[in-house]
C-alpha cells in the first residue's frame, strides 16, 4: 500500500487530535481541548502538510503504529482497518490449516 492509499484510510474525523490524558494502566481520557491546529468545524488540521514541525507531538500513524498505540480512538478508521486486516489474517490461517488436516487425512 503507497502513502496516498495509506492516508485514504482516514475519515477525517478529527477524533485523535484532542488533548488526551494517560491515567495509566492503558487508561487513557480525551478531552475535549482540541490540538490548536484542529479546524472544529471542517475536523481537518490547518498545518496538516507541516504538522510535525508546527506540532513535534504529532506523529505520523504507521501500521506498526496504529498497532502499538493505546490512545486511538476505537472507532479510527484505521484501528478498523487492522482489525479487519487481523481477522482476514487468522480466518486465512484457519482455512489453510483445515485444508492441511484434510489432505493429511486423505493420504492415510
Ligand atoms: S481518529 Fe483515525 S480516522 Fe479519525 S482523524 Fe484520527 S486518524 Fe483519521
């Protein structure tokens, strides 16, 4: 997948770009303080080119990224997207190992 399909994912909700708090735990609160480079009403980042100078928080999600993140929002297009991307994966593994087991028995 290239940058631009990678970035297609996003449905631009402005969700991740509020202040957070980490209570710990893997407990984390958002607040309702948004980034101030957060347009509210069109939900879309007014340095978005530029972000990660303008904001040296911001970060650039990845997929290793969104895997290992404990603070997106559940319903980011992209923690949907690996989650859909791990279901496929292990119903994959479970029909190739079903497969394996058959052929295995067919050979005794
Ligand atoms: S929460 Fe996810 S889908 Fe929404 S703007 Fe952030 S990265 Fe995009």
């Amino acid at each position: 997948m290239n940058k631009q399909e990678w970035e297609s994912i996003c449905r631009q909700c402005g969700k991740c770009c509020y202040e957070k708090v980490d209570l710990g735990a893997g407990e984390i609160i958002y607040t309702s303080e948004p980034c101030v480079h957060l347009d509210t009403s069109t939900k879309l980042c007014k340095v978005y080119n530029n972000r990660q100078v303008e904001e040296p928080d911001c970060i650039e999600l990845t997929e290793s990224l969104v895997r290992s993140l404990n603070w997106l929002p559940p319903d980011c297009a992209y923690v949907e997207y690996i989650r859909r991307q791990d279901t496929l994966a292990a119903v994959k593994k479970a029909e190739e190992s079903a497969k394996r087991k058959r052929n295995s028995k067919r050979r005794h």
